[in-house]
C-alpha cells in the first residue's frame, strides 16, 4: 500500500498485539460543537475510553495524510480550525473529499463515513460517535442523503451513535438503511432515539441488551459474507435529556432559518447544530457532550468484546 496512513505508536502497537481500538471521527470537533468545548469534549472522551483500557483513535487528516491517532497539538488545531504556519482550514471531508485533501496536502476533519474508510484501512472494527447522518427532510426534492448511509452498506465498522436528529428524517432513514443491508441495533431500547431524545417514535428494528451480544452479531455478519458495518443507536442518558416539546420547537425554528438563509448540502448539518446552541442557550451542546461519553463507555465495551472474540 503506498498510502500514508499514519498511525500514533499507541494505535500502532495496540492493533499489533491485538489490543481494542475504538475509533472516533473529527468532524465533530471541527464543525460540529464551539471551540474550545470541542476540543475539551476529545480529551475527556479520549480519557473514557482508556478507562476501558480501550486506545482511542481520533481520525483526520492532517497535511494529507491520513491520521489515526491524534496529540494534544492535533486535537487542539482541529478544534480551533486553525493550523499555525498552514494556509489552510479545516475542510469537512466526507468519501468524496478524501481523495481532495489527501492529494493536496490539507488538513481534513472526517465525518463518520470518511471515518469509517480510514478505520476499516487502519484495521480498526468499532467507532464511537454522537450523531449519524442520514436522509434529510425534503430528501424527495433535495435528494440530501449523507454518505453516511452508503459507507455503512459497504464498510466492515461497527458505529455508536444516539440515533439521527429529528432535523433529519428519521423514518425514511431507517428505510434506506434497511434497503443498504444495515443492521441497526437499539441498544437496551425498543423505540429508535433522536439522539436529544431517548425516542424517536419509531421503532427499532433490532434490539440488543448487551455489548457482547453486539459483538457477536459482528462476527454472525462476517461470517456471512454480509459486507458493510453496524448501526448501534444507544439513547442519551435520561438526565441529559432535552423534551420532545423544547427541542421540537427549537429544531423547526432552526430549520426555518436555514431555508432563509439558503443554507445547502454539507453546511446543512454544521449550520443547524450550531443554531441549535444558539436557541437553546448552550442547552444542547451540554446534552451532545452527554451523549457522545454516553456512546463512547458503550463503544469500548463493544470493542473489548469484538476483540475476545476476534
Ligand atoms: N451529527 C451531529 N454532529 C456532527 C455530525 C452529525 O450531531 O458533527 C457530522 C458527522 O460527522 C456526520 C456528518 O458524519 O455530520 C454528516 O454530514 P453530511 O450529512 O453532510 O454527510
Ligand atoms: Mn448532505
């Protein structure tokens, strides 16, 4: 392989003697939570995960080169967005965009497919994250889907998330990953949840009560040949919760604004989340920051599971 795909000496080792890695995706901390909350929300998810004596593996890409495994320094500049000495900020780099960045020598915060991609190269199984994309609302005309979905239908890597937010469309999300082969387990609930909410209204299609049962259907899929990863929608804890009522009316307001901004495609999701903030007097990033420590105690435990197993 003639990729750079350069690995910290932590993840490096841990891979080799078959140690767990949980991987975790950068364009949360770019370009979807403020600085400097951001960066401090990496550390203390990072500090989680090696509770679990579990090594944690940011993903980007920094100088076009694939990173699997950040420092401080590389955490710090993802969530500043600024890259002393480097003319160059911090793009949001979805499948499309990696060959873009990597080619050009830019730095890149990778969503959860990218993510996926460079985990998968990086021989890493189990992601953490806090939200997945999916299809958005008014997807009939706008045909906004997030490559999200499709990376889910072909790469091998088990993702946590809460659930999809209500800005998009939940239930004709769950179709396109049923028709994508996408096993999407409700972890310990029965109702899908809306990643501020512990419930969606829709129903889980699988439910699952254990890591190691998770783990197990890991191995079940690979055993089948079935190509593609796992979707774990594990709720916010119920402290953290935000109403269906308060987050419902915070979310059309949001919505309503970037229709009058004219906002489109991949500054859809940044631009929401942070609106969200805004309306919610900093309500929801606490209730995200919840949820995505929430995802990774569960994301580790997966992980040191797969690896008994693997
Ligand atoms: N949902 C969140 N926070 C995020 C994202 C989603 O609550 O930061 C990011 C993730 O990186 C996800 C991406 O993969 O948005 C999806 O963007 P798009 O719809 O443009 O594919
Ligand atoms: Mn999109």
């Amino acid at each position: 392989m003639t990729l750079d795909l350069r690995m910290t000496d932590e993840v490096r080792t841990a891979l080799a003697e078959r140690h767990p890695v949980l991987a975790l995706e950068s364009t949360i901390i770019s370009h979807g939570m403020p600085y400097p909350d951001n960066v401090a929300m990496a550390r203390e998810v990072e500090g989680i995960i090696r509770e679990h004596d579990v090594v944690p593996a940011t993903i980007a890409v920094l100088d076009g080169v694939p990173r699997i495994g950040l420092d401080d320094e590389g955490l710090e500049l993802l969530g500043s967005g600024e890259a002393p000495g480097s003319e160059h900020s911090i793009r949001k780099v979805s499948i499309r965009d990696l060959p873009y960045v990597v080619a050009r020598g830019e730095h890149g915060a990778t969503t959860v497919a990218a993510t996926m991609r460079l985990a998968s190269l990086a021989g890493i199984r189990v992601f953490t994250t806090g939200g997945l994309g999916g299809v958005h609302r008014g997807a009939a005309h706008s045909f906004d889907e997030s490559a999200d979905l499709t990376e889910l239908s072909l790469t091998p890597v088990t993702v946590v998330s809460a659930g999809v937010k209500s800005i998009l469309d939940i239930g004709l999300t769950l179709e396109r990953m049923e028709t994508l082969g996408v096993p999407v387990l409700g972890y310990r609930t029965d109702d899908f949840p809306a990643f501020y909410t512990r419930t969606s209204g829709f129903a889980v299609p699988l439910r699952v009560d254990s890591p190691g049962e998770i783990a197990a259907q890991m191995k079940a899929k690979d055993d089948l040949a079935i190509a593609g990863g796992i979707s774990v929608a594990n709720p916010i804890p119920e402290a953290d919760e935000i109403s269906h009522d308060r987050i419902d009316t915070i979310i059309e307001q949001a919505l309503g604004d970037l229709d009058r901004l004219g906002i489109t495609g991949k500054d859809i999701t940044p631009y929401l989340l942070g609106r969200i903030v805004e309306l919610t007097g900093g309500d929801s990033l606490a209730a995200n920051i919840a949820l995505v420590k929430n995802n990774a105690h569960l994301g580790a435990e997966i992980a040191r599971e797969f690896s008994a197993i693997f």
